[in-house]
C-alpha cells in the first residue's frame, strides 16, 4: 500500500478542494509540528480568520463527547458546516473509537458537512498548545466557520488549550465529584458558558446555586458578561439547543464589546512569544550534545557540580 | 504583621537545622521559581542524592489523598520520618484543607515525623516540571530518606511529572470509570506498582485481568520487573503494609539492576536540557518586547505577515 507521499502545499490545496482524507493528513502534519507543519502554517494563516471556536471542556466523564455529538446534531439541523477537534484524551472520538457503538456518532463520521479529528496529547510540552491554533486555522483555512474543540478540563496544558477558544463552555455535572474540584479555579476563570450536564440526575439544583455563588464570589461578576448557567441532558439533545442559544449570545457581546478581537490579539501574541521560545528550545537541543554535554551531566549526577553552574556553562559556550 | 524576609542561604540554614516554618518558605521560594530558587538549588544540590521519591498518581477521585494518608501512618508505625508533596490539584492537601476533615490528617499535620506540602499546579508552562524535583531535593537535602510525591495522573505535564519518582505508583479502582480511560497508555508506561484502590467495591478482579492482560500485552511484559498489582482499601489502611513492601521490593530491584541510576542520570540530563529551555525562553520573551515587536504583532494580528514569519524576523535581531 504505497501511498506517493504529496508535498504540503500540494495536500494543503488538495484538502482545499475539498478532499477529506487530504485534510486527515494535513492535520498529521500540523500535530508531528515539523518544518512541513510551519509551511501549512504559512499557507492556511492569510486564508483564516472568519472561523469561530467553541471550546468545551470540563472533568474526565462529565459526558463531553456525549454532549459534542449532540450539538453536531443541532448543528446540522440548522445546515451548518462544522469541524470537530477532541483533544480529549478520554474522548471516544479520540482513538479511532469514532465508529464504535459508545455514543452514536455513525451518521456524524460518514456526514460530509461534519469533520472529526482527533488530535494526540501526549510528546513533547508544548507542542499540544502550538498544534491546535494551527489546526484550528487550518479547518478555518478550508471555510469552516464552527470549530468545536473539545478538551479535558484537568492539567496545566489542557485548561490553557482549553482557555484558547472564541467562547469557551465549562461542562460539569450535578454533585461536582472530586473530579470536578481539580481545577475548578482554573475553569471559573475561563468559563464564557457554564452547562450542568447530566442534568437529569440529582443535585443539578444545588450545583446551579454552587455555580452561582462562585460567580458572585469571583471577578467574574464585575464583567460585563456573566457566564449563564444551562441545564443539558447530552444522551437526549435536551437543553441543547438553549445551549446553543447561549453561545452565539456570548459570540454577540465579544464581537459587539471588542473582548473578541482582544482576545485574538493576546491569543496571537502568546502564539508568537511560544514559536520564539520553541525555536530557542530547538537551539537548546541542538546545545545539549557533544564531549563537553556529556562531561557535564556526567559532572551533575556525581553531583560534583549542580545544574544550574552546569547550564551556565553550556549557555555561555554559546553566546561566545 | 511585618515578618522580616530572611535571604534564601539563611533560610536554607534555619531549615536545615529543623525549623518547619523556614521549610515552608523555602519551598515557597521554589515554587516562584526565580533567582532564588536557583540559589537554594545550588545549596541542596551537594546535599541531596539519598532520598527516595515514591510518586503516587492516578485520576481525580481514585482516593489518593486517602491512600497518602494511610501510607504516612503505616511509615510512621515503622518510625520512618518522610515528607509527602502533594501536585494534585483535588488533594485534599492542596489548597490548606490539610486541617479539614474531609480525611483524618490531623494526626500527621502535628507530628514531626512528617512534613506535607502542596503545589501549585498552575502558573507557566513547565513551572512544575521545575519545581518539584527541586522542591524534592530540598527535602531531601534537610534529611528526608522518603518522600511521598501525590500528584493527578491526567494531563500532559502532571503525567510527565508523576513519572518522575524512583518508585511509581499507578492507583485505580474498580471499574475503571471514564476518568481512567483518560491516559490509560501514558499511566501504563510509567508504572512500577500497580494498587487498586476501594478494593472493597464491586469489580476489584475484573480491575485485576484488565491491568494484566494489558500487562502482558504491553512492554512491560518483557522487562526484568513486572508491575504488581495489589489491592488496597485506603479508608480502612487494609492492604497498605503489602503496598509498602512491593515498593520496597521495586526499590531494591532497581538498585541492584542499575535502573535507579539510569534513570536518575537519564532525569537529570532532562532537567538540565529543561533548565538550558527556559532560560533561552526567559532571553524570548525579553525579545518581545519593543517597537518592533509592536508593529509585528499588529502585522499578524491583521493577516498581513504570518507568526512563523514575524518569530523569524524576531529572532534574527537577536542573533544579529
């Protein structure tokens, strides 16, 4: 099965035409993050810019992905276009487990109007939080205009991807389990929308009152726009298309306020400032080898020297 | 209450010496990760090299906190004085609920024997990967021949993290919910000893032929060590004497193979390409800056340039 191998510009103008699996294999190449990723990059970045992204997150098993396929399903009853990127590590659409029987998602994977991608969070720091905004723009490139990117809402990274969208969407569940504690502070922050999914089960009323506290408690309530708080059941649609409603109300007011021109600015100048410091910690890869590299670390661990004195003396050799 | 800021080398010798409160704010220090936390570095780093880090990870909710608490009093039985850091974001420990009663900690936050400590998850990327080996080596250069190290094993940098103790503990639980799905593969690679924890609950064996299918599917199957699995009930403690001596047979069996000092070379040599990283990222974000960092963040920000384009002109005033 040799498949010829195109160069990206060709596969970039190729998924441009509309060929899916083109664009399968463009978004690879955005994740490996290589120099065939930055010329994407180059390609896609004139052509976005009139893509919008909703950011769901929240704890492992508060029904995400259950949810996601939901509003892929409102969305489509209203004909619109849209692309889906799970950053889920716990996600079924995450692992090939699209065709599986777990949530049904069968008529989204063969529908043309939708595109599902999965995207690896695991290798190098940093690479997951410089591949989504490209991969993002590379679905916008190709006339996109919804771009749900769904995220685990628990770790460093995660909540900052997470942070990254148009309008970001928290999704918790009655009872806010322990899973929910983690981060909780880190997700009130980045909440545009919050959702109490599942909320058919108990407790959905008193997480309501919590939520609502927390936001009388927190900056938030000072802020032009309070986070509306929506009552979903993912595994029957209810309440998402309120939730939907809730969304483009945010889109809305970060237009008409200027938050979401704001927020791309700093989202753009944060990108630039990561790409400078990766091409710097390329340089630093590229430092660390050779006899003096390996004369020092041996020096490290028979803690003859400490690694600071050691990284000192490795940054000097070269700046001379 | 103006309490007067002792420099970092006193406060060293005043936590050296025994005193709890210096250790606290020297681990403070670290945690901020500035210019004094490298001067503490450089004095623990002769001192340290004869502790042993035992991680403890798994998904929110696992009941880690609960098993720590348990282990701490098992240790202490044995008159062994440890210290325990706590990076998980749902511990109990973090976030000062050390005094609640959510778990009976109160006994252990009173006894000497033992010093907790919590770290701050958030802040800047690769802040933590930093932070907690030198947080480690400041406990124990002051003495401590164990220290515990709680930590969330979902996400990219906590997951990392976790893997980065002499001993890794990989605690799940009967059933092995959504939250566990989330990482399964990177929890896998990282373990040394498996617990399942709530042993008591319903779906304990199934737990067990799942790990040991994936066991003997995996790697792992064909190294010298074979992860145990071992069942746990952290409320009760049952269990947890058996824990601790599969540790210390993990312990023995890495030291007698060489692997503890493969790895700690193989972490040092990372923490050393880490430090040499973030030091160009600190001379990055000092390019961000100025005029012309103005005008090309405008450039992008309306589509005239691409960021791959702007970083290039950004770092060729560096280098010129």
């Amino acid at each position: 099965m040799a498949r010829k191998r195109l160069p990206a510009p060709e596969l970039f103008a190729s998924a441009l035409a509309g060929d899916r699996s083109s664009l399968a294999r463009l978004l690879s190449l955005i994740e490996r993050g290589d120099d065939e990723a930055r010329e994407i990059g180059r390609l896609a970045y004139p052509l976005s810019g009139d893509g919008y992204t909703v950011g769901l997150t929240g704890a492992p098993g508060a029904g995400k992905s259950t949810l996601t396929s939901s509003i892929i399903g409102h969305l489509r009853s209203l004909d619109l276009e849209i692309a889906v990127l799970a950053i889920d590590p716990s996600s079924p659409f995450t692992g090939g487990a699209i065709l599986g029987d777990r949530v049904r998602m069968q008529d989204h994977a063969t529908d043309p109007g939708v595109f599902i991608r999965s995207m690896a969070t695991r290798g190098h720091l940093g690479g997951l939080s410089l591949a989504t905004p490209e991969a993002v723009r590379a679905l916008d490139a190709i006339g996109r205009r919804w771009i749900l990117v769904e995220t685990v809402g628990v770790g460093q990274v995660e909540v900052e991807v997470a942070g990254k969208a148009d309008t970001t969407v928290v999704v918790v569940n009655p009872g806010w389990g322990d899973s929910v504690q983690a981060n909780k502070a880190g997700l009130m922050e980045i909440a545009d929308v919050f959702v109490i999914n599942k909320a058919d089960r108990k407790g959905a009323d008193e997480t309501r009152r919590d939520l609502m506290q927390m936001l009388d408690l927190s900056d938030l309530a000072h802020e032009a726009w309070r986070p509306p708080i929506l009552n979903t059941t993912g595994t029957t649609g209810e309440g998402v298309p309120e939730l939907w409603e809730a969304v483009l109300s945010h889109r809305a007011h970060a237009e008409e306020s200027g938050i979401l021109k704001e927020r791309r600015t700093f989202r753009l100048r944060e990108e630039l400032r990561e790409i400078i410091a990766q091409r710097l910690g390329r340089k630093a890869r590229a430092i660390c080898t050779g006899t003096r590299w390996d004369e020092l670390t041996e020096e490290v661990v028979e803690r003859t020297t400490d690694p600071w004195t050691a990284a000192d003396e490795m940054l000097a050799a070269v700046d001379a």
